[in-house]
C-alpha cells in the first residue's frame, strides 16, 4: 500500500483535458485519479455518515448526503430543484430566500447531452462542461440561454416531451454512447417546438465532445455500494461521470457523498479477482 486518505467522501472533482481530469476528494485531501489507472484501490466503510451542511452524525443520507433535519429545511433539497420548472420563488414561499436568489435567479443554460442516448438537461451559465462530465457525457450542446433557473426548467419541460431527460447508468458505465448528431436534433426540436417560455431563447453553439480516462469497462454494469458491503475493493480501470469503474462493478462517489471512508491506494495491481467477493465477507 502506498497511501491511505480518510474522511467524508465528497463529489469528484472534474477538470478540462482530453481526457477529463479527476481527482476523489476525501476530507481536506484529494487524489489524482488519472495516474493511478490500473493499481488496486480500496473504498472501506468507516461506519458513519455525517450532514454535509450541518455535520450532525446521521444514521440515513438523504437527498445525497443530508441529516433528515436538513432535507427538510434547506431550498437546495426542495423539489423544485430537481424539477425547476416547480419553482416557488416568486410565491414568497423559498425555504431560503437568499439561497433561491443566488442560485435560482441567475442565468441558466439549456442542453442536450449524450450519456447513454440523447438527453436534454439544464445547468447555471458557465457551468455546461462540468455537468457533462458529471454525467458522463461523450456528447454535449448548449441549446438555449435562460434569465432564471425557472425558465431553464420550463423549456425543459417542453423538450423532455420530444426528446429524453434520463440516463441509463448502466450503458453508461459498460460501453460507449453511439454517437448522436446534436446539432440536427436541436434543429428538429426548434422546428417542432411552438413557442419558449419567457426569458429563454435558442443559441447558436457547436458541439463539445467529451474523453475520460478509461483503461476498460467492467465486466458487467454492478452497482457497488457501501450499504451493502463494508468495503470496495478492486483494480480502478476507469472513472467516468461520477462513477468509479472497478473490473467487477462501478462505484457511484455522488450517492455515497458524506459517507466517512478510507481510501487505499495499492502501488500495483491487485491478483485478477480481487474485489469479486467483497459480498461474502459480509457473511463470513
């Protein structure tokens, strides 16, 4: 073993190159996932889940690593962030009116984006590549500017009728997306949807294309998770989205988010097989 990090577990952070840049963040300490593709890591349950806002230990993580207190209170656990086109803030009814504001009330942009086929999805103005990659996207356009997060989510809306707003996890962590010609589905889409609510506008943009750090897909599209085994342990092949792919399965870090682990990093490669029966030693 070369290094060990301990900590809540955080959302990977992703930067631009070709390919994508990732670092896991653990704590106050982050590793460079790029450069370790292909040495043994193991992801070890340390037994405790803390609020990402507030820290109060919880038995439950809800909403992506929230105490139930806070999934209850907080403006960015509300529906209306999942479903923007739901949003209250004019009502007077925000849970945290300068959150809302900071947040909601600012511009947003309207994409499409391929993961596992074409989807269209909304993200804050300057913020389009980092939510491609935390999807996993190989594909993604802008295809529409917004003045609010509302407006985003109600174009959203309209297109999700003619076009998908899904991502199957699974094509996405086992092969590669076919490619989609973006730029004639937007103009399909502009051609077949009758009006825009106000304060959106179509863009004229190019497609981005996306590359992550892949040595192989797992055998099979597992999902690993720590609710179910103490520990994941395995040869990292790849990192793609948010996910950690393992040879025998694919490590979702957003759903395990405030989850306190031990990270260890292996100098080399674990035997083949390694991490294949992490469920027994449940049992053992």
């Amino acid at each position: 073993m070369t290094s060990a990090l301990e900590g809540p577990l955080q959302k990977m952070v992703v930067s631009s190159g070709d390919p994508i840049a990732y670092s896991l963040r653990v704590g106050d300490e982050s590793l460079s996932l790029n450069r370790v593709l292909g040495r043994g890591l193991e992801v070890q349950f340390l037994g405790r889940i803390s609020c990402r806002h507030c820290q109060t230990p919880t038995a439950r993580s809800y909403g992506g690593g929230y105490c139930y207190h806070c999934f209850k209170t907080l403006a960015r656990c509300d529906l209306c962030v999942v479903s923007p086109d739901r949003c209250h803030y004019h009502a007077g009814t925000c849970r945290e009116p300068e959150w809302g504001r900071s947040f909601c009330m600012r511009p947003h942009l309207v994409y499409l984006a391929n993961s596992s086929a074409a989807k269209v999805g909304i993200t804050g103005a300057g913020n389009a590549f980092t939510r491609w990659a935390d999807q996993g996207a190989v594909q993604g356009l802008v295809i529409m500017s917004a003045d609010t997060r509302q407006a985003a989510g109600l174009a959203e809306v309209r297109l999700a009728k003619l076009v998908g707003d899904r991502t199957d996890w699974r094509v996405l962590v086992s092969r590669d997306a076919p490619a989609v010609d973006l730029t004639a589905l937007r103009d399909r889409l502009r051609d077949e949807v009758e009006g825009l609510p106000v304060g959106t506008s179509w863009q004229e943009r190019q497609p981005e294309g996306l590359n992550y750090p892949l040595l192989r897909y797992p055998r099979k599209p597992v999902a690993l998770r720590l609710d179910e085994r103490p520990a994941v342990r395995g040869n990292l092949v790849g990192v793609k989205g948010q996910y950690l792919l393992f040879e025998h399965g694919a490590f979702n870090v957003r759903h395990h988010e405030a989850y306190h682990v031990r990270v260890t990093l292996w100098s080399e490669a674990l035997p083949p097989g390694a991490g294949d029966d992490q469920q027994l030693e449940l049992f053992s």
